[in-house]
C-alpha cells in the first residue's frame, strides 16, 4: 500500500525523477520523464530504463559542454557519500526552443540499495524572467544615463543662460547711465523750471533710475499682478508724489488716483491704514 502511494506521489511531480545504480544506470523514471522522453527522443526510449547515465554525461562532455564533467563529479561524490546533495543548472536548447534545466543529485536512503535519484526540473520561465528583468534594469540603466547627461547640459546652457542675462542687464544698466541720463539731464538743465515739461523729465529720469536699481525687479518679484497703471502709481507715490500731482501727470481724476492706490495697499498686504504706502515703496529697495 505504501509503494503504491509513493509511486503516486513521484508521478505527480513536474520535475523529471529518474533512480540510478551504483553504475549510474536509470533502472526507473517517474511520469513526467516519460513524458519528456517520448516528447523529445531520449535514449534508451521514452522511459530511458537500462540507459547510462555517467555514458550520456561523458557524450555531452566530449560536445564540450562543461556540465556533463560536473553532474558525472556530482553523482561519483554522493554515491560515495561525500556530498550529501549536488545542485546545478544547466542549458538544454534545440533549434526552436530555449530551455534550463535545474538539476539536483540525492542519495537514495537505503541500507541495502546503493543508489542515486536524478532531477531535473524545467526552470524556463524564471530564467526567462531573470533575462527580461536584466533587458528592463540595463535599459533604465541607459536611459538614466542619458536624462544624467541631459540634465548637465541642460544644468550648463542655464548656467549660459544667466551668464548672458547678467551681462545683459550689466550693459543696459551702463547704456542707460552713460547714454541716456546725460541726455536728460541736459534736457532738464535746458527747460523751464516749475514747467509740466520739468516735471515729466523729472519722472523719465526717475523711472530710468528705477531701472538700474532693485526696486522694479523687487516689486516684481511679489507676483503681484499690477497693472501698468497700478505699478505707474507706486512709482510715483515712491518718488513723493501727492494724490493731486499724480492726477495731474497722468491726467486722470483723483477719484481714479485714490481708486489705484486702494488696489495697491491690498496687494501689498497692506491692509492696516495706519502703515504708510510710500514708506512701504521705499523699504523695497
């Protein structure tokens, strides 16, 4: 009864089970290497009863494959109890198909037998899996070096790019002084004092000033979203301008005056009344 179930067992294996003697000779094989057999032309038949098995692994040694010395080393050592168990891996390919194969060499335990099973076990699909894991890694692995170098030379052309904005600012702020103030001042120098033409060459001169200092790129840099109006206004207002004077320079009514300087105080934040806006204008500096 007891035969009956092991032999049950052994043949709902997957893995190919063949028992060997002392001489390496297969003397039994379970389902799956019968199976395989007849599938696929081993010697000795589908069963491979009476086949050499230390034979077979000495003519794939003489095909140059490496792994028939070893299995033959394997199976001399646990037959003479030196190794209690040999585990290798090996390639079995044909001209359409690629396979490996897991081998394992047990001693049979039996005190009257001196003999070794035999295990192959079709491993396929997880060294299939390891080859695709290996393509993905080394594809990332290539593309990460590519984004690495496109990240350094995107990294170099912005260090180009502020370079160059640097120089550029650098050379119109001297443009503007040594080019365009002078010209302004003898403008002024030239005109009527109190004049409403005084007066705007004041503002020109003003805002040219504001454009070689911080405070426009300051107001700016608060993302405030001020309307040219608005930022014209605070402009103004920072030069010490009154609500009636800038009426007049842009001639608009105060109503509209008083109406731009209420948006601004509420997108400077500058909502306590108590805070004054054109000391506000000027800490941007």
């Amino acid at each position: 009864m007891k035969s009956s179930i092991y032999e049950v067992i052994v043949n709902s294996l997957s893995a190919h089970v063949a028992l060997l003697d002392s001489r390496g000779i297969i003397i039994e094989t379970n389902r799956a290497w019968r199976q395989y057999g007849a599938e696929n032309g081993l010697q000795g038949g589908r069963d491979s009863i009476g086949t050499n098995y230390l034979a077979v692994c000495e003519t794939a040694m003489a095909g140059g494959e490496e792994e028939g010395e070893l299995v033959i080393i394997g199976i001399q050592k646990v037959l003479a109890g030196e190794l209690l168990e040999f585990v290798t891996q090996y390639p079995c390919h044909s001209p359409t198909r690629h396979r490996w194969f897991n081998l394992r060499i047990l001693p049979y335990l039996s005190e009257k037998e001196h003999r070794v099973i035999v295990v192959h076990e079709d491993i396929t699909p997880i060294i299939l899996s390891q080859e695709e894991l290996r393509s993905k890694e080394e594809e990332l692995r290539e593309k990460s070096e590519q984004l690495e170098e496109t990240n350094i030379a995107l990294k170099i052309l912005l260090e180009h790019r502020d370079r160059d904005l640097v120089a550029l600012e650098q050379r119109m702020t001297a443009n503007i002084r040594e080019l365009v103030l002078p010209y302004v001042e003898k403008l002024k120098s030239s005109t009527r004092k109190k004049s409403r033409e005084q007066a705007l060459l004041d503002i020109v001169e003003s805002h040219l000033n504001d454009i070689v200092t911080p405070f426009l790129n300051r107001l700016s840099s608060l993302h405030l979203l001020l309307t040219p109006q608005e930022l014209e206004v605070a402009t103004l207002v920072r030069q010490g301008k009154s609500s009636q004077e800038l009426a007049e320079l842009m001639s608009v009514s105060l109503s509209t005056i008083s109406f731009h300087r209420k948006n601004l105080r509420s997108k400077l934040g500058l909502q306590d009344r108590s805070r004054n806006l054109r000391t506000y204008l000027l800490s941007l500096e």
